[in-house]
C-alpha cells in the first residue's frame, strides 16, 4: 500500500504539501484552513498538548471536519486511529485522509467478513448452527497491513470500525514470530521454511498466492500476507542470504533489490509453538474440570459433547499449530485470567497515540452494547456443553475497559450526547462552513396534509433537477407512502434496515445521478450521507417524541439538506414538542452565525460540488483513468457488433460484475450493471432492467 502512496504523493502539486515541525507526516492541503478551521485546529492541538484526556470538535455538516482531523493529526504529529460507526464512512473517511495523506500510511482496520453467522445453540429447539463465514482477502490483508505500519513506523493513520475492540493475537507474541532477513544473514533453506510454516503461511508451488511460499531449490518466494501486488525473493547460498528482491507476483518481474524485508505472520492469531503446548495443557484442565461438572449435575449428553468436540481441537493444536474456531482458546494463548479483558488493535497503539471518535453519539452507543450481545450468545454455548467455559473470555472488550485503554480522545459530532458533554474538557466549535453554505431553512406545517402538502413539494424541487429525501417513523407509513408517490408519478426508491451497505451505496449513488428523485427512509438518513443535490429534507409526524423524533435524531436529519444552496427542512407537526423546538432554536443559532460570517467575509453561498465517484474506490484502487478511457471505448465498439456478438458480450459483462462484487467494487459492479442495461435495451429493444421500483 505504501508504494502506491509514494506514486500517488509524486503526481501531485509540490507546493500543495505542508510539514510541520517534529511531525513525519506531510499534510497534502489543496486550500488553507477557513471558516472555523482555524481555531478549532488550533484549540485541538493546544488542548492535546496541556494534558487534556477529552475534547470535542462540534462540527456541523459540510464544515470540514475531516480536513480539521487530518490538520490536527499532522500538527500533532504522532499516530492516530480514527473511529466511525459503519463501514460505508469508514470507507468514505479512509478515501479522504488518503486523499490528504498521500505520503504516509494511512490503514483501514475493519471486520473482514463479507458474511458471519456466529456459532449458537437454541435449546427450545435443540439447534446447533455451526459458524460459517466468508472472510474478504483483500480486508484481511489491509488489517495485517495496519498493525504492521504501527510496528514499523510513526506517521500512521488508521481508520477502523468497532471491529478494532474484538480480541485479535498478542500484541507481544505477534511481535515474536516476526522474520528479519538481511542480506548476509546465516540462514539454511530448512530454517526458512521452518519459520515460514510457524507463521502460517502455506507451502503452494501452483497457485502462489497472499500468504503463501514456493521452494526452487535454494530459491524461496514468499507472498507476504499484508501486500496485495509485492513479493519477495530470497536467494541463499551456502547457508547465507545472497540477495533480497521485491517483484511482481504477477508478472515476475524484478522491482528492485533490497538489503533487509521483514515478514509478517499471515494471522493476528500466531502463536509461538511453546505457547502452543502450554496452551494445549492448561485447556485439558479446564476440560477437566468442566466434566466433572457436568457429571456431577448428570449432564452426560453436554458432558459427551464437549468432549468430543474439545478433544479434537487439541490434536489438531497438537499437530498443526492451529485449529478451527481457535479464538475461543485465546486465553489460554495469552495467559491472562479468568475474566481478563482480551488483547485488541487498540493494544498495538503507542502510549501517544490519538483517538478520534466520528459521529461520537453514535458510536459511544456502539462501543456500549458490543458486550452484552456477544455473551448471551456464548452463554448458552458453555451451558450445553458447546464450548469451554474459556471461550466467554474471547469477546469485545466492555466499555469501562476500552476506556482504561483510551488514549487522548477527541469526540467528533455535530450533535454530542450525553457521555460526551460529561467528560469532555473542551469544546472546539466549527459551526461556520468555508463554503458560506447556511443551515437550511426550517418550516413546520400541520401533520394532518403531511402527504399531499409533500407530493406537491416534490413536483417543485423535481422540476428544478433537485432531489428530496422524506423520513417517516415505520416500515409501513414508508412502503406505503412510496407506493402512494410511486402511483402519481414520481421516481421513489425506499431505503430500509434490510438493505445491505453494498446497496445502499447503490442506491445513494443513484440518487445522486438522478436515477431517481426522491428517497423515502426511517432511521438511514442521518450521520455522514454526502448528498449535496438534496435541497429538501421532509420529516413527517415530526411531532411524536421518541427515539426517530429527538433533538439529536432532528438535528442530524435537517443536516442532510445542509449542503445545497436552497436547502429547505420541513417538519410536519400539530404540536411543538420540547425535541423540535431545541433543534429548531439550535439551528437557527447556527444560521445566524454563518450568516454574519458570510456578511462579514463577503461571501455568496456555493454549492458543494462532488464527483459522484465510487465511495469505496478510496479502499481498491484500481487504475480508474485507464478504465473510464476503456469504457468509452467500448460503448464505441457496442454500436458495430452484430447479435451474436452482443450475446457475447453481456455474458462477459455479467461474469465481470460477478467479480467486481466478489472484490467489493460495488459502484464497479453497479456500473458494469447499468452497461448491461444499455446493452440489453439494443438487443432487446426494451429496458428489462427494472430500475426504478418502489418497493425495493
């Protein structure tokens, strides 16, 4: 990753880069800090620099958060995790810190499952559900990248997901099993190999893939696990490293010469064989003991069944250093006691490290909750003789822990709740937008013509090529209402919980386009969504206290219209509830000083412009000025084939969007999607593809 970022960093304005004293980064900055910026960059650092454990940075939609972030950082100087409450910002917030941190390593550490059953057990219906999951290569290896950069070197970035409090292997262990090799070393290929093997990585001569080796005589190339397009050679001669190559595993050719690599473990989960075999002791103990409990209470059924499935974990320990489901031991890995908090990503920080929290109110609630879930379902494992009790010790960590662990926080919200406004020892306001954007302008109407007052809304805002999001409190009222719009001619599309991240991202970026208008939601259209052609914003029955109705959920909601210059929020009430009118007063402050600011500074309110780019391109960069020049192309090519060749072709773009979304290139996929459709429409003479329905 590093060397794409050296590439990157060359292509761009020399002069457009700031240092700072003492600080490895360089901070790519396109504009100087404005508006706000400036104070609360410099309110951030001073407060880090006195000593201060907790600060907030209030900062609204569309004032730049992420360019005071990645401002703060660099001044500081020292590595820094960046928190955010779900993978879609995570990915958004990883594009950007790259975009201003070309130089340096910026990590993106979230779960890498694509898909995750955890193993439980329903005793009313004497069900046992196996695990079974589908780890994502690409995130697997962008995780061990990360905790590599932070061994290696200070100018790190890492943006991570609560993921990042789930036990991952000893940070000191890890550290252990690390390979140096220099040229000149005395190291026999039998060594090597040795090593290599108790790191996990596999030996493969057909299929030389991440976290694999191959032997040709006293030539060994291994794959690291944390690169996805570097290898290295290793040549050895009479028991000596002769020389050390990177290349390319694709093609074979040569990179360059190097006179040190160091290879990392192909797992967060390697473990030092003598650890193994003290491991595999203390874990018969335990079996031990848990038999003779269950004997005791007459549960033999439990009492086989742990056994059975406990003993073949440990030969398969015994033999191969590993075994399925091996997390559920890590205590007896780490050494730690009964109850102990489990080793996380948060232990590989330096003691100097930063944290920073985005859409704290959010993820505070996150970091609470993780525990609970996590040991009802593993409770009723132990009680039935599933697993050893030992496995309740492989979870998140609690929340009293992760904050023993926390470094110097800064909380980042436009809307900071309660937790927050508690502990924090400053407030860095950035209320004022450099774009001069004012907060929309809010109306409230009477709840009882909420529906046809909107359809009429709608048609206004549509006809000016501008788009509407409408929020509503149930599943019903939204499909309901969707179908009722969808009925008088307007493009709705109904955004729900059961829509997974990867068409979410879709669906927002078919808005964007214009593919539809107008988007109808419950609770999805809050914290972080990035939709500047949105000028109307349309909450109804905004007037029904509770969670969808409180001063934060409003707040954030208004929000979404924040980044058009005719943003507009309507509340569709028949009672002023205390939640509206503080939300209302609050951003009517914020209107107020932006306002003044603009007046004072001579600005006219702009519209944010933003490529409708690929929110996740940040995470897989593919050459893309290269792709879009082959895309159009193509659609030259699509105009002379015959039928038989069109045939052809759509079974090659389906088999390419089956890959994209393999390798989580989502807005790939969808744009290999929306080609097939063009396609279809010239074979077919009509569009099959269902685009725009309103239940979906």
């Amino acid at each position: 990753m590093s060397e794409h970022h050296a590439e990157v960093g060359d292509a761009l304005d020399e002069s457009k880069f700031v240092t700072f004293e003492g600080s490895p980064f360089q901070l790519y900055q396109p504009y100087p800090p404005a508006g706000d910026q400036p104070t609360a960059i410099d309110t951030l650092v001073e407060g880090v620099g006195d000593g201060l454990a907790f600060q907030t940075l209030l900062g609204v939609t569309g004032s730049g958060k992420t360019f005071t972030m990645a401002n703060t950082i660099a001044r500081l100087g020292r590595p820094a995790i960046v928190f955010a409450p779900n993978k879609t910002l995570a990915a958004q917030l990883y594009a950007e810190f790259r975009e201003f941190f070309p130089r340096n390593a910026v990590e993106y550490f979230v779960s890498y499952y694509d898909y995750y059953q955890p193993e439980a057990y329903v005793p009313q219906r004497d069900l046992f559900i196996e695990k079974d999951s589908s780890i994502n290569e690409h995130i697997e290896q962008m995780r061990l990248s990360a905790t590599k950069s932070l061994m290696e070197r200070r100018d790190v970035v890492i943006v991570a997901t609560v993921s990042a409090i789930y036990g991952i292997g000893n940070p000191s262990e890890y550290h252990q099993m690390i390979l140096t090799l220099r040229t000149g070393d005395k190291l026999g290929q039998r060594d090597v190999i040795a090593r290599l093997i108790a790191m996990q990585y596999t030996r493969n001569e057909q299929d030389f893939q991440r976290g694999t080796f191959r032997v040709r005589g006293d030539t060994i190339d291994i794959f690291p696990a944390e690169h996805a397009e570097m290898a290295v050679r290793v040549e050895l001669f009479d028991d000596e490293v002769e020389t050390l190559q990177l290349f390319d595993p694709l093609t074979g050719r040569v990179r360059q010469k190097i006179p040190r690599f160091t290879v990392y473990p192909s797992s967060h989960y390697v473990t030092p064989r003598d650890t193994v075999m003290r491991a595999v002791e203390t874990i018969k103990d335990e079996l031990r003991e848990r038999l003779e409990f269950f004997h005791r209470e007459g549960k033999l059924v439990e009492a086989q069944r742990l056994e059975q499935r406990t003993r073949f974990d440990l030969e398969m320990l015994q033999e191969l250093g590993f075994c399925k489901g091996i997390e559920n031991y890590s205590r007896h890995f780490s050494g730690a006691a009964p109850g102990d908090p489990p080793p996380t990503l948060v232990d590989y920080l330096p003691p100097d490290a930063l944290m920073l929290l985005d859409e704290s109110h959010v993820l505070i609630g996150q970091l609470n909750g993780m525990y609970n879930g996590d040991r009802a379902r593993k409770e009723n494992l132990v009680n039935y003789g599933f697993r050893l009790p030992s496995a309740l010790d492989n979870r998140p960590l609690k929340f009293h822990e992760f904050e023993r662990k926390m470094r110097q926080v800064v909380f980042v919200s436009a809307t900071p709740a309660d937790y927050e406004k508690r502990v924090t020892g400053q407030i860095a306001e950035q209320v004022v937008r450099p774009t001069g954007l004012v907060d929309p302008e809010i109306e409230v109407r009477p709840a009882s013509s909420q529906v046809d007052d909107v359809l009429t809304e709608i048609n206004a805002r549509v006809k000016a090529g501008e788009r509407v999001l409408i929020t509503v409190l149930t599943k019903r009222m939204a499909e309901q209402l969707t179908e009722f719009l969808a009925d008088h001619g307007v493009k709705v599309r109904y955004l729900h919980s059961d829509i997974d991240t990867v068409e979410r991202v879709e669906i927002i970026r078919d808005l964007r386009l214009g593919t539809f208008d107008v988007l109808v939601g419950i609770n999805l259209l809050r914290e972080g969504l990035d939709i500047p052609e949105v000028s109307l914003v349309a909450i109804l029955d905004a007037d029904k206290e509770g969670f969808l109705r409180a001063e934060r959920s409003l707040i954030q909601t208004i929000g979404r219209a924040a980044r058009n210059v005719n943003g507009k929020a309507i509340l569709y009430a028949d009672n002023m509830t205390e939640s509206m009118k503080r939300a209302i007063g609050e951003t009517e402050r914020r209107r107020a000083k932006q306002i003044a600011y603009n007046e004072k500074m001579g600005i006219t309110p702009r519209g944010v412009v933003k490529r409708i780019k690929d929110i996740i391109d940040g995470v897989y960069n593919a050459d893309d000025a290269r792709a879009e020049l082959k895309e159009a192309q193509q659609r030259a090519k699509f105009e002379d084939m015959s039928e038989k060749q069109l045939a052809k072709e759509i079974k090659r773009l389906e088999k390419q969007m089956a890959d994209y979304a393999k390798n989580l290139e989502f807005e790939k996929a969808a744009a290999t999607r929306d080609q097939l459709a063009v396609l279809r429409e010239r074979v077919f003479g009509a569009n099959v593809g269902d685009h725009i329905s309103g239940g979906r």
